[in-house]
C-alpha cells in the first residue's frame, strides 16, 4: 500500500508542475485579460511558489533520503515557501475586495508570525527528524512511514496560528466580497474556496503536534485537490481574480459642444444616489467641456460622496467618456482607455465632420456603440 502512495505522489506532483508551467505560461500569453501587469505577476506568483518550490521542496523531503541535515533543511524550507505563497494569496484577496488598497494591519500581523517562524526553525530543535530502517546515502523512500517530522510545541503553535489567522482572513475577506460584489454568483467560488482550503490547513496542523504521518499525507492531498481547482478557474475563469467589489453605473460620451453622443447605464441605482451623480456631472460639464480648450492639467476625475467620475479626453476628435463608477482603479482606467481608442477608430469619419460647432450632430450614428461597450467592459456586466 505505500508503494501504490509513492507512486501516486510521483504522479500527482509531475501532474502538478506541468499543470502549473501551463497556467503560468496561459496567463504570460493572455495577460491582457487581467488588464493590469501587478494582477498577472500576481497570479504566476502564487503558482510558481505553490507549484515549482513548495509542492517541490515537500515532495524531495519526504520521497527521498539524501541526509539527516539536507532532508531537515528541505523540510523547513518548503514551510518557508508555503507560507510566502499564502502572503501573495492574501494580497490577492485584498485586491479582489479593493485594488491595490494593501491591508495594512493584517500584513503585518501575517508578516510578523512570519518572521517569528523564521526564528524559530533557525533553532535546532525546532523540527526534528526520525528516521526508520534508512541506511545512510541517497535512497528513495517506498514506506513513507521511514521519515517523520517532529515539530516542537512553540514552532507547532506559531506555525498552527498562522494557519488558522490565514484561513479565518480568507473566509472573512471572501464574505466582505460577497456582500458588496457585482456578480455575487461569481463571487461565490471564494467562499468555497476558503472553506475547501480550511481542509489541508487544519491537516497540517494535526501533523504539526500529532507527528502523525497520515495528516502529512492527507495535508498535500487535500491541497493538491484545491491547487487544481484554482488553476481550472484561473484558465476558464480569469475574471474572477479581478477586483470583484469595483462596479460601473453609467457610461457617457459627450461631444465638446455639449451633445450627449451615447449614453449606457449598467445597474440601477437608488433615486436619491442617481440625482446626486447627475447633479454633480451639470456642475462639472461646463468645466470638462473647457478642457477641450487647453489640453493642460485636465480634469480627469470627479468625486462625489456615492461614486467617482473618470473623464477620458479625446481632443483631436473633441470628445470626452465620463465612467461613472463606485471606485476608480487602475483595472477601470485601461479598460476605459482601450475603449477609447476602439469608439475613435469605429467612429473617426462621423467624429471629424462635427468637428464644426455649428454642424448639426445625428447621434442615431454612434447607436452600434453599445457593442463595444459589452466586449470591453464584460467584467462589469451583470
């Protein structure tokens, strides 16, 4: 029966990098769909680390015997590389809720158990290693039984609590998302996600103080089961690791002369919110449509107390795309911006024969626009 395991291990983990070198290599080819260049270093991040150095270091300290000290040192390091995994999952999860609003607090406590950990498994005793019927040099292990890690109570309790602290922030990251998303069905996955993930953790934690080698196993087990999940969602499913709270009321398109060319409203919004925006975009029309005149130091954003209003410039064709959204980032800004360029080149001959303020402007012209709304702004579509 250890056999049938080692041999299912060896398969799991070969199965495991090549899922990962491909993950990593559909996320490099088609990084344009996580529009910004943080969100896809991210996202390779966090499998590079799960896949090439934790699943890689656990697996050599625990299939193959090269020496007390190599093995002791192969072991320690692969903690060290699943928990720097789960400090790039927690940035993830923070930028899910809000892009690039690092949380602080949290970072900090996580940062500081980290180095605790590092502290202690500098100590010798911190884990030890007994060894079973292994004679001396290079061998692989066909009982796994052959090589346990005995972990001391402080390093199993610092270690345990950072286990714990990063599954509880996850759970309750997850449930914040899902109160303020825009797609709560999609958002749905995380809160699985954190709870299918509360399994190998609460594994290691039973290894870490029973010494139990079938947690050991039941730990990489459990985890390699989510870790394929995450990288089937990752390639079917990209827009789910993209801010998830971040939403878009209303888009318009306004010609310098005043002229609504387009407008497409997203959800629907309170009454009171609604008049509050639109009153706020009158007040700022006149500026925004001054802006035309002198290129420098544009308005490109209005805030108000319920939503921010990014303004996207056009001169050289005289208009202006207002985004009416709850939250400017910088995932909205490229999006807004590639929109721009397509609605220019769609409609450049229509836009420079208005160029007369005198000319009279049929805005039935500019209808088709609707299609490029719903190809470049998919992720805000509800």
């Amino acid at each position: 029966m250890t056999l049938v395991i080692v041999i299912v291990y060896f398969i799991g983990y070969i199965l495991a990098l090549l899922g990962g070198f491909y993950t990593i290599f559909f996320i490099y080819k088609n990084r344009n769909i996580y529009i910004t260049k943080l969100t896809y270093l991210l996202l390779i991040s966090v499998v590079f680390t799960t896949a090439f150095i934790y699943f890689s270091l656990w697996f050599f300290s625990v299939v193959f015997y090269f020496s007390t000290l190599t093995n002791l040192i192969l072991w320690k390091l692969s903690i060290l590389a699943g928990f720097l995994s789960l400090l790039i999952i927690i940035l993830i999860h923070a930028f899910l809720r809000e892009y690039k609003k690092i949380p602080v607090f949290f970072l900090l406590y996580f940062a500081c158990i980290f180095g605790l950990i590092i502290g202690s498994l500098l100590s010798s005793e911190s884990i030890l290693i007994k060894t079973a019927n292994i004679e001396q040099g290079y061998q692989i292990i066909i009982d796994l039984n052959q090589i346990t890690y005995v972990f001391h109570p402080i390093t199993a309790f610092l270690i345990s609590l950072l286990q714990i602290s990063s599954n509880i922030y996850f759970l309750i990251t997850a449930l914040m998302i899902y109160q303020n998303a825009r797609n709560k069905d999609k958002s749905k996955w995380l809160i699985l996600n954190g709870v299918i993930l509360f399994i190998p953790f609460l594994m290691y934690v039973l290894y870490s103080f029973s010494a139990l080698n079938v947690f050991r196993e039941l730990h990489i087990l459990f985890l390699l089961f989510n870790y394929t999940t995450v990288l089937f969602m990752l390639i079917k499913k990209p827009e789910l690791f993209l801010n998830q709270t971040n939403k878009i009321y209303h888009i318009n398109i306004y010609h310098k002369s005043g002229v609504l060319l387009y407008t497409y409203k997203f959800v629907k919004m309170e009454d009171e919110i609604e008049s509050a925006i639109w009153g706020n975009i009158l007040i700022g029309l006149n500026h925004i449509l001054s802006e035309f005149v002198d290129a420098r130091d544009q308005i490109d954003i209005l805030q108000t107390k319920n939503s921010d209003i990014v303004v996207e410039y056009n001169n050289d064709l005289g208009f202006a795309v207002l985004v009416i959204t709850n939250k400017k980032n910088d995932i909205l800004k490229k999006i807004t911006e590639k929109f721009m360029k397509e609605f220019s080149e769609k409609y450049r001959e229509e836009l420079k024969e208005i160029q007369d303020l005198n000319k009279i402007i049929n805005i039935s012209e500019f209808n088709e626009t609707n299609r490029l709304v719903e190809s470049n702004f998919q992720l805000y579509l509800e």
